[in-house]
C-alpha cells in the first residue's frame, strides 16, 4: 500500500477512536503517561498493519490492539492489583474531562451527583481487569456483547457473566464504600 494511502486509511480508520482508545488504557494500566504511551504504541501497530485491515468497525480494531498492548506491558510489569488517588480529569466520566455543572442546579444536588461519580470510578479502579475491561467496554464505551466478544476475544456468554459478576463486585465494593463513611 502506498504511504500516502496508507496514510489516508489511517486517519479514517484510526484517528476518530484515539479518545476512546485513551480511556481504555487508562483504565486497563491505571497510569495516565503509561496509557498514552501503549496508545501511541498501539497506533504505531496500526499504522504499520493498517493494509491488512478489512473490517467496518474500526473502533474496535484499534481497542484490540490497545488492550493487546496493555497486557503485554502488564506482563512485562508484573503489577498486582494497585489502588490509586482519585484524579478527577483523569476519571470524568464526560468526554472533555470537565464536570458538569447546571447554572441553575441545586448544589447540594450538583456535590452528591459529583461525590456518587467518584466513587463509581474509585470502586470500578478496584475490579480485577478481566471485569473492569468488559464494563467499561459496555458501561463507557457502549459497546454490544457481540462487539466487546470480538474485542476481547472470548465468547458472548462470557462476556455477559463477566458483566454480569463485574457488576455485582462494583456494587459490592460501592456498598463498602458506604460503609466506610
């Protein structure tokens, strides 16, 4: 494939699912600069294969190779289960990192949907990556049982029990969370 081409295929296919490709590996390796690194990393992998990709969904192509890329890098680490300071740019759930902040909205009501919101992604910090991978594939990214299958490389029923016990462990550690307060 010519460069130029090449190129061209790759700011379609690629560039538009960098943010989503971010928020993966940030979650997957809990590392801001780590997460950016095996992005540019994966993006690299993608730009050198990009010929051989014949698919439609090329979100989910690229979240495949960044969560290949983060588990090679988790490997090489050997890193256990890690808990970590709330950083609230780094864990918004709104796509510029920004909070959301009615004019017009209660306070009270603004610092509870605030205070709920960090401790959703401080328990969700603490799920074993083999369910945090499958929830914020399907609770943050939105995507299908089918699609996370394909992305994650295991069967639909698999993915829905491990949303399924994915979910139950956040509650659990939600419900921790309460009783700690």
């Amino acid at each position: 494939m010519a460069e130029f081409s090449r190129a061209r295929r790759f700011k379609t296919v690629v560039l538009p699912h960098l943010s989503a490709a971010y928020r993966l590996a940030r979650w997957l390796v809990r590392d801001e600069s780590d997460a950016q690194d095996l992005v540019q990393e994966a993006c690299v992998s993608a730009f050198t294969s990009i010929a051989g990709f014949e698919g439609e969904n090329g979100k989910a192509w690229l979240l495949t190779i960044v969560r290949h890329a983060c588990y090679r890098w988790l490997k090489r680490r050997q890193r256990g289960p890690v808990t970590e300071e709330f950083d609230e740019t780094m864990h918004s759930l709104e796509e510029d990192g920004s909070s959301v902040h009615q004019p017009n909205e209660d306070p009270v009501a603004w610092l509870l949907r605030e205070e709920s919101q960090q401790r959703v992604c401080q328990a969700l910090e603490r799920l074993p990556i083999e369910f945090k991978e499958v929830i914020v594939l399907r609770e943050l990214e939105g995507y299908s049982y089918r699609e996370i299958a394909d992305i994650v490389a295991i069967p639909t029923g698999t993915v829905m029990s491990r949303l399924a016990r994915g979910r139950a462990l956040l509650w659990k550690y939600l419900a921790d969370q309460s009783g700690e307060s």
